[in-house]
C-alpha cells in the first residue's frame, strides 16, 4: 500500500531564502516558507475535508496531519523553536469562506459568523505556552486580527476566559460598534502575503478577517501549525 510520507517531505522543502522577523512584540512574521508552495497546495487537494466542527471556525477542515508534519516545517522554518513536546505537534488545514459559521455554533455566534468576533486557542493547561503557526495558501495576502480584551491580548486563566464569554454573549451585530470600541477592541490587524506566515501565542484574542472573496468554491486556505513549548522554556521564546 501506497503512503504519502515522502510526498509530503518533497511538498514541505523550505525555501533557502525563508526568513523570520518580529512584526511587534507579539507576533512573529515570516516570509518564504516554502521552496514551492504550488506543492504544498497540491497537497493539501489531495487531503480528505470535513465540515468545521467541534470549534467556532467557520467553514471546512481536513482531517489532521501526523505529529511529525509539523516537526518537518519546524527544523528549518523555525530554527530557534525552543524544546517543545513534538508529539503534541498538530497540523492541518482550514478553508474558511464569507457568511457562515461552524456547523456547532449558530448563526447569531459571532466568533463563528465571519468571525467577527475574536476568540482564542488555548490547551487545557493555560499555564503551558502553545504556539499557533499560519501559512498562507492564497495567492492573495490575507489579515489576522489581534484584539483586546480589559487591557489584555491574553486570555490567561478560566476566570477571564469566563469574563469575556459573558461580555461577548451580549453582542449583537445591532450593538457591535459600541460593544468593540471600549473593554473590548482591535488593537492590530497582520498582513501576509502568499507563502508567508505567522506565528502567536494561541492565548492571544485573534480572528481571521474573511470578506466576500472568499466561498465554498474558493475559500481562504490556511495551513495550521501547533506547538507545545516545554515550561521551562516558555520565558526564552518571549525574549
């Protein structure tokens, strides 16, 4: 029986010129990821897709990638990635479109509506570092949007998560203008351009901008990275 391990090795070759800076003190931007990214798009027509389940984002995803994926792009995308438990290591690939939302949420969700509101991917251990790693697949540059929430990028402990999905239930796209201009804001919008990439604390308040470019015949492809740090190293990967 055939696999696709080797394949995946030759669609997933680094670009020589690939190069990491800081866009701020929050987010790492990075240019020319891959050697080819024509071969990564490829691949990931090949993988099988489900609709967007079990989470607020809106659209289609595949099926998760092995553990060793994501190690592969890690060695020499992210060089200095500090000791991580790569068995943790997640990969996949989420295809989002204009005007609908995850097939758990409804309709008047609006962390899952186009996102319109900013939602965070914390583990289960807030105490752990996760980064969130994304690529652009589209041949068009595309925006993250990282917001606050009282004064925080984070969502750092259950309370505060608690506090914000209380505030956030009370949102409504008739009082949306007013309920995003005070406690709760945008504080920085991303841009990144294809076959360029991004990396944030998964704790951060996020959401993709998605506009009415993107359908269920051409949707925003993302390849999704995830990386565990170990805690004794969470502080060197802030400096």
């Amino acid at each position: 029986m055939e696999t696709i391990d080797s394949y995946f090795r030759y669609c997933a070759e680094i670009s020589e010129k690939c190069t990491v800076t800081d866009h701020n003190e929050h987010v790492l931007h990075i240019k020319n990821v891959f050697k080819d990214p024509y071969r990564m798009l490829k691949f990931q027509s090949l993988i099988s897709k489900w609709e967007s389940c079990s989470n607020a984002k809106p659209g289609i995803m595949s099926l998760k990638l092995p553990y060793w994926t994501g190690e592969v792009i890690a060695q020499d995308m992210l060089p200095d990635l500090p000791k991580h438990d790569e068995f943790m290591n997640e990969t996949e690939f989420y295809y989002f479109y204009y005007n609908n939302t995850g097939l758990d949420a409804t309709t008047d969700d609006l962390r899952s509506n186009n996102c319109t509101l900013p939602h965070t991917d914390p583990g289960s251990d807030r105490s752990i570092l996760n980064m969130i790693g994304l690529i652009n697949l589209n041949q068009r540059d595309v925006s993250t949007g990282f917001w606050e929430f009282d004064g925080s990028l984070v969502e750092d402990s259950e309370e505060f998560a608690d506090d914000y999905n209380d505030y956030c239930s009370d949102i409504t796209p008739d009082n949306y203008e007013e309920k995003t201009n005070g406690i709760l804001k945008k504080a920085f919008d991303v841009s990144y351009g294809f076959n360029e990439a991004i990396i944030y604390d998964s704790k951060a308040f996020h959401q993709p901008n998605i506009d009415k470019y993107y359908t269920r015949e051409n949707p925003r492809i993302m390849m999704r990275l995830s990386y565990v740090l170990d805690e004794e190293d969470d502080e060197c990967y802030d400096d």
